[in-house]
C-alpha cells in the first residue's frame, strides 16, 4: 500500500507530529511504501534547522531527516505557510532580502499541487493535526 502524510501541527506543542513521525516508521516498517509527508499549516515548523530540543527530548527535527534520508522520502514543506510564519530556503530568502534562512537539510518548499500529486498517487493519504 502506498501513504501519503500531511502533517499540519508545531512538532511539540502537540502530540500529532510525533505521532505522524512514529506511523510513518510503522508504514515503513511493515513494508508499505510512503510516497511523500507534506507539512501544512503550523507543521511547517517541523523543518526549521534552528530548533535546539533538550538532549533528553526526542529531537524529532532529526527524525523526520533521518527517516527522509535512510528511506527517500520527500519531505515537502507548504512554501505559503512557511514564508507566513518564517521559514525559508536559501533561494526564497535572497528572493525577499532575508539575511539568513533556517529550512532544515532534507526538506524541500513545495505547493499544494504536490500534496494533491501525492493524494493522486497513495492508496492512502493520513492527516495529523487540525
């Protein structure tokens, strides 16, 4: 079976993008195929590079790089929402004159029409959060 994950909450102010993470290691685990996670809304905020959790906290910003690189998964953050709450690329920050950008390796700036390409193309699309 083929998933598609939209993740649409901040990674610790609520229990859904740890949750998204961990059915995404299922999935994996039980041998489906996970085409693409999408962060949407305030789940942007999973792709930051600048976020610092406490060393005895899961750093879940290195989990969702992690789980990208070691099994080629897209990690495609909504470029609307995260230019609205500040995060960008390099390209978008010389694009709007920012002195720096904070979007985490393995995360790319995506639109909607990747979310419906990967609709079209799972078995299975999963929301977690709003």
């Amino acid at each position: 079976m083929i998933f598609s994950i939209t993740v649409q909450s901040p990674p610790y102010s609520t229990q859904a993008s740890h949750t998204a993470y961990q059915f995404c290691k299922a999935v994996l685990a039980q041998g489906h195929h996970l085409h693409r996670v999408f962060f949407y809304q305030d789940g942007i905020y999973n792709a930051t590079s600048l976020a610092a959790p406490p060393q005895d906290e899961l750093d879940l910003f290195a989990g969702w790089q992690n789980l990208a690189k070691e099994n080629k998964i897209e990690l495609v953050v909504c470029i609307a929402a995260a230019l609205r709450r500040g995060v960008l690329n390099q390209e978008e920050s010389i694009r709007y004159q920012k002195d720096a950008f904070n979007l985490a390796e393995g995360f790319i700036l995506g639109g909607l029409g990747q979310l419906i390409e990967a609709a079209a193309n799972s078995d299975r699309i999963v929301t977690f959060g709003n």
